[in-house]
C-alpha cells in the first residue's frame, strides 16, 4: 500500500525532474538570447560601418566626382567651341545690308556695298556669300562670307570697323562669325560696352581663344 509519504517523494521527484527541464530549457533560451545579442551587436556595428561609408561618399567622393565631372564637361565644350571657332575663322558677318528682294545675289549685294570701304576689292575671293536664314521676312538678316584669304578677310574687318557708313541711316558693322555660344555672350555684352562709351569710358569687346570678353581700358570688366 502506498502510503502518503512514498506519494510525496514521487511527487518531488517529478517536480525536480520539471525544474529540471524547466531550467534547461530556461539556460537554452539564455543561450539564444546571448547569441541573439551578439547578432545584434555585430548588424549595429556593420549598420554604423555602411552609415561611416555612407557619410565619406555624400561628403567626400560625390563631390570630387562631380567635380570631375564638371570640369570633363567644361573641357569637351572648349574643344568643341575651338574646333567650331577654327572652322568659322575666315568668315564675318555683316549687319545692316539692306536686302533688295529675295532673289538678291547677296555675293553682289556685299561687294557693292564695301566698294564704299574698299573701293579695290574687286579681287577679293570668296567661297561662299548668303544671308542668314530669317523667319521675318521684313528684317535683312547679316549676310555671311567665307573669304578665301585670311588677309582679304582682316583688311576688311579692319575698314569696316573704323569707317562710319551708314545706309538708311543704320551704321554698316562686320563681326567675326562666333560659335553661337560665344554670340550670345557678345551680344550679352554690347548693350554694357555702349553705356560704358557713353559714360566717356573707352571699352571693347575682345575675343580671346574661346573667351569672349569686355575691357575698359587694359583692364577686363567684371560684372558686380
């Protein structure tokens, strides 16, 4: 017969064996939660590591390479407007060339109206004469030459650009033949040179290689 006493020491010992289990099961979940902790503390260091990476690349990598891009940029786009200045060297422009109709020989046209500059220009050789093409066709467009000698082409530019003709009472003017870049920068400027020359100023519009710059006296102008 089992008495009350051998019901109490089974009774423990299956507790024991419960808080056995139970405390192995208890040094497990410790075991897992260390290693969970150390998981954690390895992805928090490798996350600080990345955010490290991250800041020298914002800081540090991104704007040398945009510097480099930029200054790529900036070097293709010299090539580019010296290539195009090469191309277009023998050329000028000329302004204020009244037009007699559509069908005008605009190589005529301009020898006619610089007989007044240089009255032996005859001989002077061309490869090429025509206006630019215009959307109004109430406004003469400049006319644009292509001289065949580099010498012709500077004789002229010089006459044209010291002598005071006019037609219509608008002044004859002759311009290098600019990359459109560097056009718009004259333009940009000339508004500028003539409100300095007004004020007594002597100011110039000069091209230097690829720059296309305004000097008041020997000095460059700068732009407040």
């Amino acid at each position: 017969m089992t008495t009350l006493y051998d019901m109490l020491l089974k009774l423990d010992s299956n507790m024991q064996t419960r808080f056995d289990g139970l405390e192995r099961q208890l040094l497990k979940v410790n075991e897992e939660i260390t290693s969970i902790k150390s998981d954690v503390s390895d992805l928090d260091s490798g996350l600080k590591h990345i955010d490290t990476e991250m800041h020298e690349i914002k800081e540090e990598m991104i704007p040398q390479l945009e510097k480099k891009l930029s200054q790529k940029i900036e070097e293709l786009n010299q090539s580019r407007l010296s290539a195009e200045l090469y191309s277009k060297k023998s050329n000028l422009l000329f302004f204020n060339v009244p037009q007699t109709n559509k069908a005008e020989d605009s190589e005529l046209v301009l020898r006619s109206v610089l007989n007044n500059f240089i009255p032996n220009q005859s001989g002077f050789l061309f490869a090429n004469v025509h206006r630019l093409p215009t959307k109004n066709s109430t406004i003469a467009q400049p006319i644009i030459a292509k001289f065949l000698r580099m010498k012709e082409r500077n004789d002229v530019l010089d006459a044209v650009t010291k002598a005071e003709f006019k037609i219509d009472g608008k002044k004859i003017m002759a311009a290098p033949h600019l990359p459109s870049d560097m056009q718009q920068e004259r333009k940009r400027l000339m508004p500028i040179r003539d409100q300095l020359k007004a004020e007594g100023k002597q100011a110039k519009i000069k091209v230097q290689g690829t720059k296309v710059l305004l000097y008041v006296g020997s000095a460059v102008w700068k732009e407040k």
